[in-house]
C-alpha cells in the first residue's frame, strides 16, 4: 500500500513538472519573435542603429517580444543576413536603413508570407510595410537653431553620403537656416562614409576654418566626430537620430532626433496586440512625434528664442511651412 501511494505521489509530481513545462514551451513559442538586420555601421554607432536596438529592448521589456540581430561585419551581405533571420523562424524581420533595401526586397520576394519591416526607404511588395521619417521637417527646427547660434553668418550641414535620403536632411536645414536669416551661408559637405569619425573630424576642421561656427551633422559614426570636433574647437554642433549632447558636452546645442525606437516599438506593439501589420508605408513627422529636437543646451537660450523655435514647429505641423524642395 505505501509503495502504491510513493508510486501515486511520484506520478502527480511528474505530472505537475510536466504540465509546467508544457505551458513554459508554449508561452515561450506565443512570444513575438524579431529579427532585425542593422545599418552598415552597426551597434555602438551612436546614432541610428543604436536607437533602432533601443526600440527592440523596450519591447522585449514591455511586450514580452524576443529578438535576435545581425550585423553586417558578419554576414558580409544583408542578403545573408536577412535569409538567416527568415529561417531562424521570426514573425517579423526588420531592414534598417535605405543600404538594406534591395536585399530585403529580393528576400521578400523568396520568401513572399514572411513580415517584414523597412526602415528609411519605400517598398511596393505586399509583405513589406515601410517606415519613413519627415526629416526635412525636424532638420528645419535645426536650421532655425543653428541660425540663432551662429554669430558668424556661416553655418554648415556633413552628411555621410550624397543620396535622396540625406538630402532631406540638407534642405530642410537650409530653409531653416534661410527662414530667420536669408543672408546666412550655408555650407554642405558629404562625406561618402557613415563609419569613419576621423574623416568627420577633418571635414568639420575644414568648415570652422572657412568661418563657420556652427556644423549639423547627418552622418552616423562620422558624425561623432565633427560633434568633437566641433568641442574641441570651440564651436558648435547639432547632432542626429539621438541625443548625441553626451558625445560632446560643450558643443552639442540640441540634435535632431528621428525616434525610430518610437516607430519600431509601436508598430510591434499593434502587432503584438491585435496580430495586424500596417500595410504600405508609415510617415511620421513632428506630429507624429517621429522626429524633433533634443533638449537645447550649452548656449544660453532666451525665452522669446525658445518660443520662437515652438512657433516654428506648429506652423510645419499645422502645414503653413513647406520644408521640402
């Protein structure tokens, strides 16, 4: 009888593990998985990729998603890594970055019931819903920043290449600048490369010692160096896609920011909560809280200054101003 019953206790302990670790499994295989292919630069960029990777932290965080990433230094092609995302089983793989988009789309094309996301560019496929940002539209609060900074009358914009993409970060800039002072010169420079700081660092030099005082920069890794530059010189600088103030203390005045983290997290948000993609593509400008300003610092701002740079922002909301070309 006390074998009968030691049998009896052993089966319902078993069971109980058992049962535990079934409902273990399949919690773990009702999680969201994502895969996300990172820009060229990869992690530790301090700028875009970073913020794309905070965006995924915040969802595991709150949502419960998993993810994994690839980065470039690795998979050689975003092709490669693109495919070993797909077949790692994710719900959603992600490209960051315009670079991404002709691989990601010959992989949406392979594998035609697989999500996927694409960030800074515009796809056509059907499984491919694409997120942009209104850069002009956050690039003119920095030309208006910038125009209130300089005391030279010479500002400059680096830009790490000379593509659609980044030229609405340029123009934008430039009415800006434009908007309060007409008569104000405005320097543009590309780089030709988003992961070289030294590089920036010289071509920000270049642009102090031809009178200008304060740089924008839209450039990645680049960028970092003409922010330091810019320290190191005693100028000014406006950063990107983050708050890059903590890169260089004494000359970040504000940085444009373009929340992809923002844009990532509340698209798997829909997606973790009612199982549904957007479909075609996603804008987001200052209405939309897809970009904007950093908090501004180092210089002393008065508060018409400060008003001034908020009325700006609410007549491009409200669509009275025209930031494109």
């Amino acid at each position: 009888m006390k074998q009968l019953r030691l049998i009896i206790v052993m089966m319902v302990v078993v069971c109980l593990f058992s049962g535990c670790s079934a409902q273990e499994t399949a919690t773990t295989k009702e999680r969201v998985k994502v895969g996300i292919m990172l820009s060229d630069v990869g992690l530790g960029d301090q700028s875009f990729s970073d913020s794309a990777f905070n965006g995924l932290m915040k969802a595991r965080n709150e949502l419960g998603i998993v993810f994994d990433y690839r980065e470039l230094q690795d998979t050689k092609t975003y092709e490669q890594g693109l495919k070993e995302l797909v077949e790692e089983g994710n719900d959603i793989v992600i490209g960051l970055g315009f670079m991404v988009q002709e691989d990601l789309e010959k992989v949406a094309k392979q594998y035609p019931k697989q999500h996927f996301i694409l960030v800074d560019a515009v796809s056509n496929l059907k499984n491919v819903t694409s997120i942009t940002f209104k850069e002009d539209e956050g690039s003119f609060l920095a030309g208006v920043v910038a125009a209130l900074a300089t005391k030279t009358n010479q500002v400059g914009f680096i830009g790490g290449d000379d593509v659609p993409l980044i030229h609405k970060f340029a123009d934008g800039f430039e009415k800006g600048v434009h908007a309060l002072k007409p008569s104000a010169s405005v320097s543009v420079v590309y780089a030709g490369d988003f992961g070289n700081d030294q590089l920036g660092a010289e071509l920000a030099g270049e642009m102090f010692k031809g009178g200008c005082d304060v740089v924008y920069t839209a450039a990645g890794f680049t960028g970092v160096g003409v922010l330091k530059e810019a320290e190191a010189q005693g100028k000014y600088a406006i950063g990107v896609d983050s708050d890059q103030y903590f890169y260089a203390e004494k000359a970040v005045v504000t940085s444009m920011v373009k929340n992809v983290d923002v844009a990532l997290f509340t698209i798997l948000q829909q997606y973790v909560q009612k199982g549904e993609m957007p479909q075609g593509t996603v804008q987001l400008g200052l209405k939309e809280n897809g970009v904007g300003l950093a908090p501004i610092r180092v210089m002393a701002w008065s508060e018409p200054q400060q008003k001034l740079i908020e009325q700006w922002k609410q007549k491009i909301e409200n669509g009275e101003v025209t930031t494109k070309e």
